[in-house]
C-alpha cells in the first residue's frame, strides 16, 4: 500500500499532541484517516504496540476534544512490508463543531482541514458550522463563549423563590445534553454581549440630549436596570378635581413594563445591533431589533396573535412570572391607555418592531392645570410637587452614587438657582451631604 498525505490522510511516525488537532479537523470536516506508524514520506516504521497506541489517542480524545467525538473514531490495526501500523478513520461528526476542551469554541481550540494541514477554524466558519448542526434557532445553537456566570440570574430567580442549579439549567435549555452552554445560556450569563441603550431628549425631536445610558451584563439584570432608568423619569402630575387630587404618572407603568419585555422577549439576537429605547418629552418609543415573524402581520399582533422568535427565553421568563402567556403584552398596554384621548402606536419594517407609548400628561404645559402643592411654596411649573422633585433627587443619588446641580437640571428642566435650592434644603434636612467646592461639587445620600 502506498501511504501520501492528503487533505483525507494525515501520516504520524509516533503519537503525538499534534494529532489531536488533526482528529478536530477531520471530525469538523469530511472526516479523514490518521496513520501511526508511518513516517511523513510514506515510509512504514510500524509501532511496538498497536493496542497500546490505540487506547493512547483514544484517551486523549476523550479528554482533550469537546464535544463527544469517541463515537466517530474507529481503531484498526494492519500490516505494512512486516509491519504494523495502527489506522485511525475519523468520520465527520454531527456536533460540529468539534474543539481542544482548554481552548474553547474559538479559532486557536476549533481546527479545519485545509490541503494538507490542519489550521484554525475562522469565526465565520465556526458559526456556520453551529448553525448547520444546529438549526437556524439563535437561542438553540451553542454559544461561542463557554466561560459563562450567571450571578444576576441566580439572584432572580432566589428573589423569587426558585431553584436554579445544573438540573433547572438543562430543562430550561441553558445547556445541552453535552453540557455545553447555549446561546439562551449566553443571553441570561453575565457575559451577554447583547445591550439596551436609552436616550433621553430635551423636546420632541433629537435635536438635544439630555441623557444617554448602554446597560449591559445578564438580559435579567438590562430589565431591571432599564425599568428603573425610565421609572425614575416617569414622573407623578397631580391635578385637582373638587377636592379630589388625582395622581397620574406620564406613561402606565404596566404599558412601560409590557413594551421592555416585549423589547427582550421578542427581539432577534442574531443581530448584534442594541435595542433602542428614546424617550422624548411627549413619547417613549422601543425599538427591538426583528420584524414580525412569517406569517404574521400586524393585525394578527392587535387581536392577541403571536408566534414567539425565543421560546426558551419566553419560557424563561414566565418560570420567572414576569410574562403571563405568549401575545397578552400589546393588549395589556392597549388596555393601560383605556378611556385616554392618546393611543399607543405599533410600527413594524422587515427588521424592526417599535412600541409608541404617548405622555398621557403631555397636555399639562406650562401655566395650565397646576399640580396640587404638597406645601405651600410648592406651585411648580411642571406639575411635580416639590417633596416628589426631592425623592427623585435623593433616588437618582442612590442610583448613581451622586448627584450635581446639573443633574438636576437637565433632570426636570429647572433653573440652576431653583436645583441650588431644592440640594440646599436636602442637605439642611441631613439627606444629602456636599463633597467639593464651585464646578466639582457632588452631593451623596448620608449614610
């Protein structure tokens, strides 16, 4: 027999660590045959032990390659010129792709065949191969990070009393039957490298910014974060009805915590753009990246139609009962504005989905329908009482180690001299406490 090697043989005198990488690149590839025992050249050396060459790679196969790849190996020993050489045929695997455990599921751990050699495998390469053995779910597919914490989620999941441990990991798709992480996994990890990024403009238009945040890590921490950033700028109007004193928030709070969970839930993380959160002085809007799905068309959506894009993180999030079922979130935020002369509005393109949610206290402008004073100095020209102004202080110090002047005034839209004021007080009150003098004064919550 006549031994070269070719893009399908690869020729190994004795065994080595390099061959690890070569079983990867078969396995990831058309598969191939390794023989030992033969030298570069095609000349036949032969090995002393065949059976012992062979339970040698097999254990290394077994603790260097992830996934699985055992099953696809099968071990032959022939004679050669009077010699015996150990043949190892390597079928293409169906877990591609294939990678050295310490490496990870990165280019220098996934290995391809290429001619005669065996090179890394590029990212786009990887990621085909995940999605040819995978399926073209995102959510199903392997993640390319292996190195995953999942703190914020635990913490969710302890808050409200439920198990979350390997066992919880695998029914809810965390991981697969091979324990390696999913990209649902991925999502809810502290590495997710998916973020939201919220806006907030003085007016209408973009003309002007007033303040500008990415949140980051596990998509249930981004929830929380983003609730209590847009929270915070919700602000309370009271107006008076004879003597009744109506509260009335800008946007339902129930309309504001349907269209984020319908911005995580929904939105198609094959795309590696931000979800997109602008809020306006007469609307917010949320942009989550993905159309509607096949199929289904606006209409559909209005009448409680819905076929989920991410049905393991769905399910996620109704263990977690922060979603109820599948399509009740746009009726939920209709139904918030009921009896309101302002409607939400839904928009949709091939690539995007947008929720409208108008400022039901828009009306109330400057001089018209004054706020009911909660003290007697309190007649203010946004409609926010002075002692509801001051906890939103004392919250955004919380929130943000410290608070400034112009923090305050970007914040309510008030003069430097009244923000003066209202640290002034909190701080006469001992609820805040000034650090620094002129340009570089802060002031932090009193511990």
């Amino acid at each position: 027999m006549l031994f070269r090697e070719s893009e399908t043989i690869e020729l190994k005198e004795v065994v080595v660590d390099e061959i690890i990488k070569e079983i990867i690149a078969f396995a990831n590839c058309e598969g191939g045959k390794l023989y030992i025992g033969v030298q570069d050249d095609g000349t036949v050396v032969g090995v002393a032990d065949p059976d012992g060459v062979s339970l040698q790679i097999s254990n290394m196969v077994r603790d260097a390659i992830k996934p699985d790849v055992t099953m696809f190996l099968h071990y032959k020993t022939i004679e050669e010129d009077g010699k015996e050489i150990v043949a190892v045929d390597i079928q293409r695997g169906t877990d591609r792709p294939y990678y050295l455990a310490k490496k990870g599921m990165r280019p220098e751990g996934v290995y391809v065949r290429q001619g005669y050699s065996s090179v890394p495998a590029t990212d786009t390469a990887i990621c085909r191969m995940i999605k040819e053995t995978d399926g073209d779910r995102f959510e199903a597919m392997r993640s390319l990070n292996q190195e995953l914490t999942f703190e914020t989620t635990k913490k969710e999941f302890e808050f409200r009393n439920i198990e979350f441990g390997p066992q919880q990991m695998r029914t809810l798709k965390f991981v697969d039957q091979d324990n390696l992480y999913s990209n649902l996994g991925l999502l809810l990890s502290d590495q997710c490298v998916h973020t939201i990024k919220i806006a907030v403009f003085q007016g209408k238009d973009q003309t002007v910014f007033k303040d500008r945040r990415e949140f980051t890590g596990s998509l249930l921490q981004q929830m929380n974060e983003a609730y209590d950033f847009i929270d915070f700028r919700n602000q309370t109007r009271a107006t008076i009805k004879k003597l009744l004193r109506i509260d009335v928030r800008d946007y339902p709070e129930i309309a504001v915590r349907e269209a984020l969970l319908n911005l995580l839930v929904h939105r198609d993380y094959s795309f590696s753009a931000s979800a997109l959160i602008s809020i306006y002085a007469d609307r917010i809007e949320f942009v989550s990246i993905g159309g509607l799905m096949p199929g289904i068309d606006l209409e559909d959506i209005m009448v409680g139609i819905s076929v989920c894009r991410n049905q393991d993180l769905a399910n996620v999030f109704y263990r977690l009962h922060l979603i109820e079922a599948y399509g009740t979130g746009v009726g939920k935020i209709m139904k918030a504005y009921e009896g309101m002369e302002e409607k939400p509005v839904i928009e949709t393109t091939k690539n995007a989905f947008k929720i409208i949610l108008p400022n039901i206290n828009v009306k109330y402008e400057k001089g018209s329908n004054p706020a009911l004073p909660s003290e007697p100095s309190a007649n203010i020209s946004d409609g926010v009482p002075t002692s509801a102004r001051e906890e939103k202080v004392l919250e955004y110090a919380r929130i943000h180690g410290a608070v400034t002047r112009s923090d305050i005034v970007g914040l309510f839209g008030v003069s430097s001299s009244t923000a003066a004021r209202i640290l002034k007080k909190l701080v006469k009150s001992n609820l805040l406490k000034q650090n620094g003098k002129a340009r570089n004064t802060s002031y932090t919550i009193v511990k």
